[in-house]
C-alpha cells in the first residue's frame, strides 16, 4: 500500500508539465518583457569577444521580469543572417555572455539581436536590436585591394587615408553632403525646444518656398514655410506639444522633394539616474579602485543591480544605455532604424517620412495569451519538437512521447501529443551537453520523423550597409590604434578575452520511479557466462520467454501475486529499449548492475506494467542501433561564457601592456550594506578612457554612470 501511495504522489506531480501547456490555453495570459542590452562597448576588431550584460523588464510594472529563464542573443551582419547565436540564463531578470568575433568576419555594421521565446512568439518587434561595429583589418584588405594576396600572418595595418591604395576613405565633411543642417536646443528653464535650420551654401539651393515639418505616428506636428535669414531660419516649440519621444524632422523643396532629414529623441526627464563623476588622472601601470555605494545612486531603492566597463573613450557610439532605453525606446520596436533598414517591412508605418530617417511607433499589447506556440520558459528550458509520419507528412496526435536521459538513472518524461503532433518538455537550466532520446510509443509502428524546433529566427534585424565613406578622420585614428594595440598583444601572447567552454556532460540524478524494488550489482556475483544465466538465478522478478524466436520479458507482481502478461517498460542506460536482446546480448562484464520495479505504474498517460533498467559500467548507452521512431540528441545548453581580463597578465614589469579595455563587471549588486569595489590597472595606452556604470534597482529606477579617467 504504501508503494501504491507513492505511485499515485508521483502521477500527480509528473502529469504537471502536460497540464501546464494543456491548461493555460486561453485562459491564461503573461505580461510581455523587454530586454536592455549593456554591450561593454560599440567598436570591435576581429578576434576580440563581444561581452554583454542582459535586463529583461517587465513591460508593465517596468521592473525586471520574473517571467522567462532563457534569452537568445544572435549575431547579426548586414544582410540580416546570424553568424553567431548565444543562449544565456536569465536569473532575476538578468544574465551575462558574449560572442567571439571569429576572424572570418568582414568590416562593417553588425547587429546583436536579443529577445525571449515569449518576446519573440507574441511579436517579433519587441526583440532588441543593438548596433556594433567590427574592424577586420585582413578582411578589408581582401576585399579591397586588387589583384595582391595577403598572407594571414600579415601585420600590417593598410593605409586609411587618401592615396593610390586607399581601402577607408576619410568622410566627407557633413555640411558639403547636405545643402541645410537642422540643430536643436533647449531652453527657457527646459520648457521650449528652438530648432535651427542653416543653410551650407550649396549653389543649387532654393532661398524660397522651403518647407519645415516635425511628424510622429500622430501624423504632421508642424507643418511651415519659411525663408532663410542670413543662412538660418529657427522655429521656437512648447514642450507640451510634444506628445512623442521621437520625432521625424525634414526640409523640402517647392517641390515636396526631401533636402534633410533628421531624428529628434525627446526623452522623458523623470525616468532614471544620470551620474557624471569628475574626470581622474592615473599613471600606467597604476593600480586604481573605485568604489560604488547604494546611497551615491539612490535613497529609494534596498538593491541596486549594475554592470560596468571601462574602455578607450570611441569616437562614436551607436548603443543606447538603460535610461535611454526606457525613456526614448519605451513606446518603439525594434530600435531607431536609422541603423536598421530591415524594419521598413514592418507593415502599416505609413506615418513615416519617404526615405527619411524611419522611427518604428510599436503599438505593443501589454499582456498576451499562452497557447501551444506562444509560451514563456518560465522555470526550464522547453524543448519543442513535432512528430510526422515520414511518408505522408501527417501530425502523429494522441500518441504518447517520451524524453529520455541516457546515462545511470532513469530518469524520463512523458508527453501526449497534440492534435498537430506537437509535444513539449522541460530540460533543467544546468549548463553543459545533455545526452538525451526523443522517443515514441513503441506500439506506434508507422515510421515517423521527429523534428525539433529552432528557437532562433532564421534572419533578424539588421543594421544598415557599412560604406567605407562612412568613417571620417577621427574614427580612422581611433581604428588604427586600436588595431596596432591588437597587433602588440598578439606578438606576446597577451589574450584580452578569454572564452569558456563547459564541456559537462548533464545527465539525470535520479530515478523518475523512485528507489527501486530491487537492485542486482553484478560483480557481487560469480561470473556466469550471459545476462541471461544472471536473470535465472539472481533477478527473480523478471521472467524470460521465448516464442518463434523471439525473446520477450515479463514482471512478476508482488502484490497482484502473478506475472503481468503486457511487457514492462525496459531501459537501458535510461534509453527505452522495445527488444530484450539487446541488453542480453551484452556481456555481463559491460553491466553494473540492473534494477526491478515489480509494480504496475501510472506515469502521465502512461501505463507500465513493472520497469526493468539496465545499467553499463560506462553509462553512455552503446547499441549498434536505436530503436525505431527514436531519435537521440547532444544538446549543448548555455556551454560557452567569455570573460575580459580586467588585470595585465605579463610576467615582468618590462613585458608592454597595450590592453585598451580595462574592466568589464557584469554581475554588480549594492545594498545599503555592501559596497563594491571596482579595481582595474591602468594599461600602457595612454589617452582617454570611460567608464560606464549602469543598471536598475529594485523598483525599476535605471541608472546610468559615466566618468572619464585620464591615463598620462
């Protein structure tokens, strides 16, 4: 009885995870997330790791979100294809990874792409799209220069300027390129924003009939004529007229025919914490520590959850940090696609200015409905698949299906298809490569094709085109500095970024039936010649029958006091096996033992009349064939984390130290009881760098820190 009892517990709790995506259906919905992206910084160079610190936000209470465990980050170049993908776990709301930027990469504008299953189930314009830049010096030159191979152990950084050999060429100043320049500003105690319209000179210029326009998805805010005075024209414009945080700005001609154009972001003032610290001065080599308090942030709030970086101060930036994020991006998609012009396939934006800057409006539903396609990870990664008949391609329904962990328990799930074939199952947030089987029931003999679902998108947003025309004499400088500090560290083996990979293999830790009846080590037995010889003797619950040459087990019950005449569930190294001989045919000094459970079981819709589990010394599941409709998987989940090396790693004061990013810390919580401390050493690269602190309390306040530190 008391065995009973507990057969009935467990059925209880099995049969969860099938009522969780069985009931949830229409009656149950979830608030939609958002995730800020902190990206250590925006410029990189081919071998380098793009380090970065996930917060998922609740969309309505703009706290982070308790709801999705999984987020996936994609690599995204210009023609919207991945060339990286990254899984992270989100504890709390947030998580931290990276991508390694391989050196097959070419220069150019990428974009990282991060969203939850939920996000991207319920609508793909919540995923978050974050601009980077990518400097691949062997990359340019075969893609640039004519005729003249470059060997791969070629240092040399090709010339950016102007000449006979140029592979960047310095941009254009602004004001030749566009015949007016629109400029804005403050003022009156914050109340009126003056816009300034300047004219560059430009002989084709029309001095008359030249229209002003500010629109927002609401349509035209302004609409005027004007005519320059002494090359400037300025309108004058109340803050409560504008309702938006982000405004399109144009100049036209007489003709309606666009002259400039440009993006206003009118962020909200009341949302968020913008610290600047006084710059500081340190020596190379120098060893500094800063330290961070709760109370230099925030009164309001016990927690205060933050990443930060310090890197060589860029010349350009094209990220958003968290307040701007919930200030401007608040009410958009996908981001300002003046970097992404994959978002003008976002159907019915028709406000938008014709081959103007576009600002994507996202009319977003806070709250969604679960169902079969649309579900959040809430507790554990879910592995989705659908089964097929192989010849005519029609759903497997109302069949049960069974996840199995090969290795020494047994520990498997069980899931009864939906009427579209779909089944669900939840593997543990652990990191490392789970060995697992998908398998069907085995009284299903119609061959059938399993197929797992693909979380991430097959494209995503993408940011604009990279031209070489694009970077102007600064961002040149700035690249080839970096670059010939790349090259140095290299000659010396200094590695900067340093990527991990877990190579654990997860297997189960227990058995899904519990402790069984009984359990027959076989070295604690003479050594007979077959398993066969060991079931006669030793395993007297299990007997073994032959028929037309076949070999069939069955259980004898204990409490019903007779053999159950349906054959039992048989396991071996967790795989569920149909066929008895391949276990007998194994030899005996393979085996580490085998377990009995004599009973009849109730598991989910599942009916087992005893389970008979082999286990190998090696526990890796050697068959020479898998049973048929199974399929069996190495999953590698969450096996990768990169790491930046915050101090020098020479082994002499005389060995150079060229590292130009000096810390990146992305797991930072204060209270009003810890501090942190935030220690670096200063590298050998002079010049100016920046540190960048930023984050969320508790209560959904963001936070942002900057502060210049000075290396003479």
């Amino acid at each position: 009885m008391k065995n009973k009892n507990y057969i009935y517990i467990l059925l209880i709790l099995t049969v969860s995870l099938a009522i969780n995506f069985a009931g949830k259906g229409e009656n149950t919905s979830h608030e939609s997330e958002r995730i800020h992206v902190h990206i250590q910084k925006n410029i990189f160079l081919a071998g380098e790791s793009v380090l970065l610190k996930l917060y998922c936000i609740n969309s309505v209470t703009q706290k982070l979100s308790d709801l999705s465990k999984v987020a996936y980050l994609e690599l995204i170049d210009e023609n919207g294809y991945a060339v990286a993908q990254e899984k992270i776990i989100l504890n709390q709301g947030m998580g931290a990874g990276g991508f390694l930027i391989t050196d097959q990469l070419s220069t150019g504008n990428y974009a990282i792409n991060a969203y939850t299953h939920w996000m991207n189930s319920t609508s793909k314009e919540l995923t978050s799209v974050n601009p980077i830049f990518v400097f691949n010096n062997y990359k340019l030159a075969e893609n640039s220069l004519d005729n003249q191979k470059i060997t791969n152990g070629s240092t040399q950084f090709y010339d950016l300027k102007d000449n006979d050999r140029t592979v960047l060429r310095t941009k254009s100043n602004t004001n030749e390129e566009k015949p007016y320049t629109i400029t804005s500003s403050v003022e009156d105690l914050d109340r009126y924003i003056r816009f300034t319209v300047s004219s560059n000179n430009l002989s084709s210029v029309p001095d008359k009939g030249l229209k002003f326009q500010i629109f927002s998805n609401k349509g035209n805010i302004v609409d005027q004529s004007f005519e320059l005075t002494n090359n400037n024209w300025e309108f004058r414009i109340h803050k409560k007229e504008l309702n938006s945080p982000s405004y399109g700005i144009c100049v036209k001609n007489p003709d309606g025919e666009i002259l400039t154009e440009a993006v206003f972001h009118l962020a909200s003032n009341n949302k968020g914490v913008f610290f600047e610290n006084p710059r500081i001065t340190v020596s190379p080599r120098e060893k500094v520590q800063l330290n961070l308090t709760s109370k230099d942030f925030t009164k309001k709030a016990e927690l205060l959850y933050l990443s930060a970086s310090i890197k060589l101060k860029e010349p350009f930036h094209t990220s958003a940090n968290i307040i701007e994020f919930f200030n401007i991006y608040s009410n958009f998609g996908a981001s300002m696609s003046s970097y992404f012009k994959q978002l003008s396939k976002i159907p019915e934006q028709d406000w938008i200015s014709k081959d103007g800057l576009k600002s994507i409006y996202l009319h977003s539903n806070p709250y969604y409905f679960v169902n079969s396609s649309q579900y959040p990870e809430e507790e554990a990664y879910i592995l989705e698949g659908q089964i097929k008949n192989h010849k005519t391609k029609e759903a497997i329904a109302n069949k049960n299906v069974y996840l199995s962990k090969i290795g020494e328990y047994a520990d498997i799930s069980t899931f009864r298809t939906h009427q579209d074939g779909k089944f669900f199952f939840q593997l543990p947030l652990k990191k490392g490569l789970h060995d697992i089987s998908i398998q069907l029931n085995d009284n299903n003999f119609e061959e059938c094709s399993i197929q797992l679902k693909e979380k991430f998108n097959q494209k995503g947003f993408a940011s604009v085109q990279w031209k070489k025309s694009d970077l102007n004499q600064d961002q040149i400088d700035f690249l080839k500095k970096l670059y010939e500090n790349y090259r140095i560290r290299t000659i010396y083996n200094q590695k900067t970024y340093t990527e991990l990979k877990d190579t654990c293999l997860y297997r189960g830790e227990s058995n899904f039936f519990g402790k069984p009846y009984s359990s027959i080590k076989i070295d604690n037995f003479i050594r007979l010649d077959s398993l066969e010889e060991y079931f006669h003797e030793f395993i007297s619950p299990v007997k073994i029958s032959y028929r037309k040459k076949e070999t069939f087990f069955n259980v004898y019950s204990p409490d019903q006091l007779k053999v159950m005449k349906p054959a039992p569930l048989i396991l071996y190294d967790g795989l569920i096996v149909s066929n008895p001989r391949i276990i007998l045919n194994k030899r005996p000094s393979e085996i580490d033992r085998i377990e009995v459970m004599p009973y009849e079981y109730f598991y989910g819709k599942s009916h087992f009349f005893g389970i008979i589990h082999a286990i190998s010394k090696d526990k890796d599941c050697k068959i020479d064939q898998l049973p048929i409709n199974t399929e069996r998987y190495y999953l590698p989940l969450f096996t990768s984390s990169y790491s930046l090396a915050n101090k020098p790693n020479y082994s002499d004061k005389f060995m150079p130290d060229f590292r130009t990013d000096l810390l990146w810390e992305p797991n930072i919580t204060l209270s009003k009881e810890q501090d942190f401390k935030l220690e670096f050493t200063a590298s050998d690269v002079k010049g100016e760098y920046e540190l960048i602190v930023e984050g969320i309390s508790e209560n959904g306040e963001p936070i942002v820190l900057k502060q210049s530190i000075f290396i003479k």
